[in-house]
C-alpha cells in the first residue's frame, strides 16, 4: 500500500471541496437535461434522472468518501478516470503522484 506524500495529501484536501461541486453540479445538469427522444413522460424522465443521480452517487462514494491518506491515490485515479479532476489539477501533484495515479488507471 502507498501513501500519498504530505504535500500532495494537502493538496487533494485543497481540491476535494471544489471538484466535487464541479462534479455535482455536472450531474445535476445531466439530470436536469431534456431527452432527447420523442418520449417526454414525467415518469422516464424523472426515472432517467434518478438514475443519473444514483449513479453519480456511487461516483461520489468511490471518488471522495472516506478519504484518507491510505486510500488517497486510489481516489484520485478514480478522479482521474472519471474524469472528475482536470488535467491541469492533476499537473499540481508530484510526478511521483502523477506516475503512480497513472499505473492506477492503467489496472
């Protein structure tokens, strides 16, 4: 098990609050969305936004609950891979970090 380095560690906490809110407000968007389809009933398009919320929950869990430092490179390849964080957040990081969140993503 690695652990993220303490600058590094520092830095998602830094990050955590506001990429979640960019999160949250994405998925919020994509519920809000009209279909695309003929198909307008009340009842799909509040089942398609309930799953879309459900499934952003999940995201959620994965992504920033329970963050520790033990668990911290595995949040944020999953970040990462969701594509949650930016490039440029990501770029912030150690290569060390970078490296690391990478092999991550490539299991």
């Amino acid at each position: 098990m690695r652990i993220i380095k303490e600058a590094d560690w520092k830095l998602l906490r830094e990050l955590r609050a506001p990429v979640l809110d960019r999160y949250c407000e994405k998925l919020l968007r994509e519920a809000n969305s009209p279909r695309k389809t003929a198909e307008r009933h009340s009842q799909d398009m509040f089942m398609r936004a309930l799953g879309i919320l459900q499934n952003g929950n999940d995201d959620i869990m994965n992504g920033f609950g329970d963050l520790r430092r033990s668990n911290a490179l595995e949040r944020l390849a999953f970040m990462k891979t969701k594509g949650i964080i930016t490039t440029a957040e990501i770029a912030r990081f150690s290569k060390e970090t970078q490296e690391t969140v990478s092999r991550f993503e490539q299991k």
